[in-house]
C-alpha cells in the first residue's frame, strides 16, 4: 500500500505541471481567441516560435534545453498591436510553442534510444512548460501597460493625419 500512494504522489508531481498550464491555455483560448483581429498571422508567429524551438534545442548534461521564441514574440506583439491582440493569450501561445518542440523531441530521444516515448514535463514546477509561459504572460501584461502609456502619446499609433501634404507644394521633394 505504501508503494502505491508512493508512485501516485510521484506521478502526481511529474504530471500536475503539465495538467494546469493546459487547463489553463484552453481556457485562455476559448475565452480570448476571438477578440484576436489578425488570427492568420498569429497562427504563422504560432508556428515561427515553434520553429525556432525545435532547430534550436539541444540535450546538456540537466536535460533538454531550447530557446522559447515566443517569450520573446508574443510580448512585442501585444506591445505592438494593442488592442487588437489580447495580452492574456501569451500564456498559451507560449505554451503551445514549447509544447511542440518539447514533444518532438522526446520523440527523438525515444527514437535514438529504440525505447518508449520519453517524458515531457520531467523537471516538474521547474519545467519550462511550467515557467516560461508564467513568464511571458508577466513580460506582456507590463508590455501591454507600456503600450497604452505610449500609445496615450502618439507612439504605435495606427491612425495618420493624412489632411495635410508631408511636403509643402513649393519644396523639392528630393533628398538634399
């Protein structure tokens, strides 16, 4: 009986990291995704930062290792777009990105080894699926904050004033 609440307590702290950012980016999902203005072009960053993960991960010594690019794409995109990106969808997205790459190469690794598939989520709490969506979701909420502080002054703004004529009609338009 001790064995059994043993491997479930085990179990439990390799798979609770992994259940909760799940939970949480679907119901991120179903509630944001349609105030998205441009869901193409998300979809194509969606799949750059996946990209980017899977060419540039590698196995060190503690594990494997590989650079989230959506901690650092889905922050400027909520700086950038505004309103027309909800900031709260940088959780799951994140997730998303590093869950693909983290999932194809725990196949790798199950394949060099002719074995099952690996575990993904191993390092618990610790684990980058765990942490780096928490921590994109900190990075655009203050990246949002900042926008609308620089948008309230004319910086990322999508509208021109296009009454008047950049040049006037009696200059030379021509670089001097």
């Amino acid at each position: 009986m001790h064995l059994v609440s043993v491997l479930l307590s085990l179990s439990y702290i390799k798979v609770t990291p992994l259940i909760i950012p799940t939970l949480i980016s679907i119901g991120l999902l179903l509630k944001y995704w349609r105030q998205v203005k441009d869901q193409q072009i998300i979809l194509g960053f969606l799949l750059f930062a996946a990209t980017v993960g899977m060419f540039t991960q590698y196995w060190g010594i503690t594990g494997l290792h590989l650079f989230t690019g959506g901690f650092v794409i889905w922050p400027v995109l909520v700086l950038l777009l505004g309103d027309r990106f909800p900031w709260p969808l940088a959780y799951p997205l994140t997730f998303i990105g590093t869950l693909i790459p983290d999932l194809y190469d725990a196949g790798t690794a199950a394949d060099w080894q002719n074995s099952w598939f690996f575990d993904v989520g191993g390092a618990g709490f610790r684990d980058e699926l765990f942490l780096v969506p928490l921590e994109t979701l900190m990075a655009a909420a203050m990246l949002n904050k900042f926008g609308i502080f620089m948008r309230k002054r004319g910086y990322f703004s999508r509208r021109m004033n296009l009454e008047k004529d950049a040049y006037p009609k009696d200059r030379d338009r021509r670089a001097r």
